[in-house]
C-alpha cells in the first residue's frame, strides 16, 4: 500500500523542520555563546571597560571589478 498524498507531505515537512533544527543546533554549538551585551553604561557585564566596538570597512576600493573565470573542461 502506497502512503496517502498527505503522508508524503507531512513527511516532507518533517524531513526540513528536522533538517533546520539541525543546522540551527549545528551553528549555535560553532558559534558558541558569544559575550553578554555591555550595559549602557559603558561597563562589560563582569564589571570591566567594555571593549571599542569595531567598524566595518570594505576590503575592495571602490570601483573594483569582479571577474569570473570560467574553466572549460572537454575531453
């Protein structure tokens, strides 16, 4: 007997909620628990300076182009 057409849905479903609470765990675990956000007053949570934030800045010059290669392969 073949599984009902909502079956195989829910079974799909199942398979990506299962597949997203592993990635989710996965990322959490390599990310660790990260620093507790520093109080407004300038302290760090275990009662320190807390540490200058870093800007972001953009590696490429402005006006950089990005070329990609693509490689043939014949036989």
């Amino acid at each position: 007997m073949q599984p009902s057409p909502m079956e195989k849905f829910m079974a799909i479903v199942k398979s990506l909620i299962l597949r997203a609470m592993v990635v989710y765990f996965v990322m959490s675990f390599i990310r660790g628990n990260g620093s507790k956000p520093a109080a407004s007053s300038g302290q760090s949570a275990d009662g320190g300076k807390a540490p200058p934030s870093l800007a972001s800045s953009n590696i490429f010059p402005n006006g950089t182009e990005f070329v990609s290669i693509i490689i043939n392969f014949t036989l």
